[in-house]
C-alpha cells in the first residue's frame, strides 16, 4: 500500500477478512485501523462512495 501512496492514490483500504480489520492508508498519515467496521466511507474523494461490509464479513 505504501507504494500506491508513493505514487499518488490519496486513500487506500487493505482488508483482512479472517482478522475482520481494515488498514486505511492516507498520504502523510499513520496507518488507521479499524475492527469489524460496518461500513467505509471515502470520505471527500468520492462523497457519495460507501461500501457495506457486512456481506463480506
């Protein structure tokens, strides 16, 4: 993910099913992570862009 970064994505999502958790990479910020979220917004990039995790978990 960090290479995306390096390379100009502006948001990037790792998923790890078995682990239920979610790695959110931000250009110039720490690795968020979050357990079991519901649902992922991308926040300003696509303001009507959410995706439901509830199926994929």
């Amino acid at each position: 993910m960090q290479e995306y970064i390096e390379n100009g994505v502006r948001l990037g999502w790792l998923i790890n099913r078995p682990q239920r958790s979610v790695y959110i990479y931000r250009p110039g910020a720490a690795v968020e992570t979050l357990e079991s979220p519901e649902i992922l917004s991308s926040e300003s990039l696509l303001p009507e862009f959410t995706l439901d995790l509830s199926k994929i978990w």
